[in-house]
C-alpha cells in the first residue's frame, strides 16, 4: 500500500523527536507500505527566520522571504532521512521543487497547480522512504521557490497523496483527531470516528484549527481519504473522507459538531443613506482593500430619516485595513459613523444531516436562549447555522449547543437525523 | 565592468554585519558595475547544522548531510538580497542549483564541472544585483544538491567570475591580503601588492590559508585576476594574477613569501627490507587507503643488515587510517616498526625568482643553522624549497627565512633576484 504521512513542526522540534518519528515512520516501512513523508519546519525555526528577515529588513521582498523560509523545510526533511537512514532504512529528502510541486508565482501564498513526481516515484520504485519539505514549492513560470502559506503542509500531503495515488494520507499532530467540539471547552466532547468531507470543510472553515480549508478542499477535489491523528499515541484519529450513511448502513448525525471562531470582528456602519446600491458601494470599498468579509447584516430602515446601519463580520487581522478604507470613503458614501468591535466570536453549528431534517435552528436558538446567550449576527448554509456572540459567550454557545444536539460523551445519548428525536 | 564579490561567513556572522556587506555591494554597484556576489553561510551556522545532524545520526549519508548543510548559504543569500533591497536596489538570490553550479556527484567534496549561467545573466540584464549561495551545486548525473568542500565559496566565485566573463573577482574576509609571512609570527611581514599565480598554488598548498587551492588553480586556468581583501577597510588587497616582470618593467622579487603549515605528521617505517619494490608496495599500501603524501625521504640503506628506513609527511587528520592500513600490511610487507610523530611542521620558501637565481637554498639552510633550527626532512620544487621541523622549532624558521630574504619591513631592503644580491 502507498500512503504519505505528514508531520508538524511540533513533532520534529528535536533530535529526539525526530528520532521518534523516524522509528513511526520505519514502522510503517516494515509493514510492507511505501511510504512518503511530508515534514514541516522544526519546531520555531519559521517564526525564527521571519525574525531574523525583519532585522535586515522591515519590509522584505516576498521572493526573499520564501528563499529564506523554505530553508527551515530542508532542513528538517534533511534530518529525518539521516535519522531514518540511521535505523538501516533507505531514505532520501527531496525539496518541493525536487518533488515536482508547481506551483503560482504568488510568493508567501503560492498554490499548487500541479505535481510531477518523477523523482520520487523513482526513489519509490528503488524502495527508499521519501521524505517532501512541507510548505514549499517552485513557480510554474518564473522557477523561483514559492511558499504555499503558513500550515499548507497539510494541503502539499494530499497533494502528493492524490499524485501518487496513495491510498490514503495520514496528518499527525498534537492531537488526537477531530472532536465534536473543542475539548477544552467542552469535557465530554467526543473524537469523532468518521467525517464527510462537506462537514469537515465546514468546520474548518468556521474556527475549526486541526486542518486548514485548502487541504480538506483538495482532499475532497481529488477524493483522497485523511487520517487525523497524534504523533504522539497510536490511538486511532479522525477518517475525513467520503461518507455514503445509506450504503455503509449507519444513521446519520444530525449534528457532527460545533465549531467556534475567536478570530473574527464586527464593524458597523451607522446612518447609512437608505438608496439603492449604497451598500454595494461599501463592500466595494473593502473588497478593493483586499478584505474578505464573512456574515453581513443590514438593518431594517427607519421610517423617519430614511437611514440604515450595515453590520459585517471579518478576520480581525484585517480590521485596520477595513476601517481605513472605509473612513478615507465616509464623506463621499455619506454615512454617519464608523464602529469597531473585536470582542465578538462565531459558534457554528454543523452537520450535513440538518439538510433533511428541520427544526435545528430552532433548536439551537432555542439552547442559546437558555443559556442566557444574545445573538448578535446570524448566517447559515445548506448545514451549518452560525451566530456571532459576545466574546465572553462563547464558551457557554458552544457548550449550549452541545447539550442540545445530544453530543455530550455522558449527557443524553446521540441523536440520529433518521430518529426524529 | 562587470565583477563577482565573495563574502565569506565571518562577514555575514550577524543582521549587522549583513547590512554592512550590503552597503559595500551598492557601492560597488553604484559606481556602474555589474555586481554578482557569492556568499558563505553565517558565522558558526555550517558547524551549528553539523552537530544538530549528528544528534540525530553519528554518520549521517553524504546525500543528506548535503541537503542539511546547502540551508546554510541559502539563508545568507536571502538576507543579503534583503538587506541591499532595503537599499532601494534590485537583488535576486539563487541557490548554487538555481545559479548552473553543475558539480560531480561526489557529496561533501564535489567538484565544479561547468557553469550555465543563464539566470543569473537574465538578472544581470534586468540590472539586478545576483546574490548566489556559495559552497554548493548540483550534480549533473543526479540532480542531487552537493557541496564542494569547506572553504570551497572562493571557488564557487572563481569559477562564476570565469563563466561570466567578469573583469575580476574580489574575495573579501578579515584579512588584509595575503603576506610575505604570517603576520602573528613575523611582525615584519608585508602585504605583497601583486602575486602570481604559480606563487599563490606553492603559497596556498604549503599552509598560506588565505585562498583554497582549488580557487587558485581556477583561477590561473581561466586567467582570471582575483583580488584578496579586507570586507572591514577599504584599502588594497592583493592581486593574484598573471605577472609578467619584464614587460611591466618591474623587477622581480627572489622570494615572494614563507608559508608554514602545522597540520602535517611524519611517519617512519622502519627496517625495511632492501629490495626492489619495497617501497612501492608500502606507497600502494598508503594510497590503497586514500591518503595523500607529501614528502619522502628514503634513508642510506646499512650495510650490514640490508635494511633501510623509510620516511613520509602527510596530513595529521590522515594519521589514523595510514597507520592503519601499514598495520595490516606489516607481516606482509617485513618491515619492523611503524613510528607515527605528529609533533612536526613544514616551513617553505615561495618564489618564481629562484629559478633563475641559484644560492636560495644554501642561503636558507645557513640562516636556519644559525638559528639552531635542526632540518628533518627536504623536499624543492622549482621555485619552492620546504623543510620538515620539528613544531616547537616552526616560528623560528619562518622568521629566519623572513629576514635571510629580505622579507623584513624594517630590516634590510627586500632582495631582487635580478640584484644579484
């Protein structure tokens, strides 16, 4: 069987946890597998070579800085091979650029367009371990070394999985898996066995931290299944993959989980002129300052001035940017005010079995209510309901929201879409 | 005029000294030239990344130590392209791959085969400053990333200067150039303006630290000037060069330096049986287990017992395997003894001008006499006349040569050979 692996920087910080990971690796070596291995940065290296650009230059050129970072890849993937080679297994590292990643010219945020891994199905055929620098690879057109964007490790595994045709792609980290919510938040949530690819985008899309969006769009794109699990234990993690609930003869849930956000702000724009393409005019504003935006919210108008307030969620990262382009438009739009709010936070709740079984949202507002939570902003999909609390509420909206889809480890027993309950 | 600039490690040891260096580039860059600069890796970081593979392997592969190792001078090249960025001038940075080092296949010791410079042309056309990582290749069978040796940045300039036609290469370090002697032992010593190529090869074979062979020897096969300097001053260096006397109408000096070299050992064979072929088999033995010899003396076989002794300098960090392997052959070979004594160094007189002057040697040996440094072992070439002492006697003999020749800054005037004095 082929698979790839991929490691974080978190279990390759040292000598010895590179060791460990070796002996993992070997491991499943031994089993009869071909194995290729995608590895981050050690540990702090990435933070410490951004550190050391921004004492030579507070500004540095982005095809500087992926020279520089990508440093930090080989490496680590260097000394992996060695501590592999070290436990008499053939192992070779290989670049991103060696390994065939190509990618887009977009220093820092590169995308991968295709991978040709000639090489390593070379070394794979000679029976070595093949060890990818994570995170990197080469422009299509200009050959620099591109960086995919701080954690695509993950995306550049199911990448490498879905060109070698690996029958799977494992992602180790930290932690043990996906759970129904964030354990630290909620004691009796529970890892989740299985995930379909649609939930789990959704839940990485809405707080969710254990894989980034743009690995779980591939993984899906290319119908590679994910392994999530810990480096540290051999417990079984999370299969993110395609989920058929009717062909494998298991009930679907309901819920799948409950992800929350505390990354995100609120601006509200007050005493807005109550025309026709007034708003546009504003979230074109923002979107010219290259600033996403989330929930949008716009008030009912008032009667008497003929003026309305537009409420709009966004990454908190990007609010100074926001409220710039907005003031430096605010004579020529014409609204009254502009006000910042970053002590909110988002708690979605998700699942695809909201789609045929309605009432959820009921049930959700319903919980919140109890739980004495305000709702600030609500937005919802296909299957997923999401609300922007106050920061301080959030904890008691996810354990809310937990309680009351029955995903409580010893709480009320799970609730199935197909009970009705 | 276009040059190429080597920066070695203590240069670039920090963010300040980096900036530094970057001044110095726009300078040159600012007077209308064409800059390409080949940089080392940062002060201790190819030691640093050495002891963190052996942590994780007591004999990592080649391959691999490679990989690790080539991170060095990648980080040096972007920070420098960085830094002169922060400038206001234009600078790309290129792996040695990225920049056409194609080099054997011989990891840790590769050898430069060819140079295609194409991008680092493109650059040079687009008015860019070319930052290239020293040290480092790939190699043309393989693809595989491979080093050239330590020290072997010097070489990578050289050999770049060469294939890009520059008007000359400068070769910056802490030094200020090179010198008729050691500076730290001869007080006098001076810094010679203007080398010629054959006396740089004996200086830098005979223990002269300042350049590597290997970038000497480019250097006179290509014909291409180098210019030897301080990165910490501005004044002259030397040049190392073609020189013709006659035609620049300068005299020629008779010696041009004394050079010393501690990091030799003499091994005796003792009682050798005297026929024909012994010594052959034992030199076969020597060079069966990779070791270079230097010198060898073959001593007056005895009369009486038809047995001679046998003596050979070589490197100190060839010890070990050469006893070794004249261990294993003793029984065959019938000698008596070996005899390892690494309590010695080698002290040369560098010159063209004693071709054509006899008397050098005599002159050598009488001011070592009057010295009272005892002679161990001889061995001339054609303008190179070295002496084996013993280590104690090292520091004598090289300011006894200084002076015999009229090295001495304020002792009597330097000594032309076409003085005749």
């Amino acid at each position: 069987m082929r698979v790839v692996q991929k490691f974080g920087g978190s279990s390759v910080a040292d000598a010895e946890s590179i060791k460990r990971v070796a002996r993992r690796i070997v491991a499943s070596k031994e089993q009869g597998n071909d194995v290729v291995v995608v590895i981050s940065a050690m540990g702090d290296t990435t933070d410490d070579l951004t550190d050391l650009a921004q004492k030579v230059s507070p500004n540095p050129r982005p095809r500087e800085l992926d020279m520089l970072l990508t440093a930090g890849e080989r490496i680590s993937a260097a000394l992996l091979a060695m501590a592999i080679n070290d436990l008499g297994f053939d192992a070779r590292s290989f670049t991103g650029s060696q390994a065939g990643v190509l990618t887009t010219a977009s220093h820092g945020d590169a995308r991968i367009i295709d991978i040709t891994p000639g090489r390593i199905e070379q070394a794979l055929n000679d029976g070595d371990i093949v060890i990818v620098a994570g995170f990197q690879g080469v422009s299509q057109t200009t050959k620099d070394v591109t960086t995919l964007g701080r954690g695509a490790s993950d995306t550049t595994a199911v990448a490498l999985a879905a060109a070698l045709d690996a029958s799977f792609c494992e992602i180790y980290s930290d932690v043990d898996g996906v759970f129904t919510a964030d354990p630290r938040i909620v004691p009796g949530a529970q890892r989740i066995p299985e995930i379909g690819y649609e939930d789990m985008l959704e839940m990485a899309a809405n707080g969710a931290k254990i894989l980034h969006l743009r690995c779980v769009e591939y993984a899906r794109r290319e119908n590679v299944p994910v392994h999530v699990r810990s480096s540290f234990s051999d417990k079984p993690g999370t299969w993110v993959k395609q989920l058929d609930y009717q062909e494998a003869g298991m009930e679907q849930p309901l819920i799948t989980g409950i992800a929350h956000d505390r990354s995100e702000a609120k601006i509200t724009i007050i005493g807005v002129p109550d025309r026709v393409g007034e708003a546009a005019e504003i979230f074109t504003v923002v979107a010219d300052a290259d600033v996403n935006i989330d929930m949008i919210v716009q008030n009912v108008s008032k009667e008497d001035d003929q003026r309305t307030d537009i409420s709009f969620t966004l990454a908190q990262s990007d609010g100074a940017t926001a409220i710039a382009a907005l003031e430096a438009a605010q004579s020529r739009i014409g609204f009254a005010q502009v006000v910042y709010n970053d002590k909110v936070g988002k708690v979605s709740v998700v699942g695809v079995g909201m789609r045929s079984h309605p009432g959820v949202t009921a049930r959700f507002f319903r919980a919140l209510a109890e739980a004495d939570v305000n709702i600030g902003m609500i937005s919802t999909s296909e299957i997923r309901i999401s609300v922007v609390v106050d920061i301080d509420d959030i904890d008691t909206a996810v354990r809310a929201g937990h309680t009351a889809f029955g995903l409580d480890a010893e709480g009320e027993a799970i609730v199935y879409a197909g009970t009705g309950r």
